[in-house]
C-alpha cells in the first residue's frame, strides 16, 4: 500500500527528542546518503503495516 506520492507531502509532524539522538540519526543518514525525513517515513509506514496485520491466534475455542 503506498501512503503518499511524492507531491502529496503536506503534512508536518514535531517529535522531541535527546539533541544526541537527532544528532545521531542525521549524521547516520548523511554517511549512508538517506534523507532522513524518508528513513522516518518509512518507519511510520512499516509501523502502520506490522498494527494492520490483525491475524488473531486463540489456544482455545473459548478465548473467542
């Protein structure tokens, strides 16, 4: 499922954090040439993918 083309991006999200953790994660997609709004993205995307898959598994008939 795609969430977004790219000229769809008008949405702003603000997240706080440990300036060390931003720092972190900014140097980390400098060295691997990723934009670090696209690494944040795809971690909502595949958060949102894991919460969708509803598969309920039961040890017994009458936990249902």
């Amino acid at each position: 499922m795609q969430y977004y083309n790219a000229k769809d991006k008008d949405a702003i999200m603000q997240i706080r954090l440990p300036i060390s953790l931003r720092e972190d994660f900014k140097r980390l997609c400098q060295q691997h040439n990723i934009v670090a709004s696209a690494v944040v993205r795809q971690l909502i995307i595949d958060w949102i993918a894991a919460q969708q898959d509803t598969t309920i598994q039961h040890k017994r008939s009458s936990d249902i």
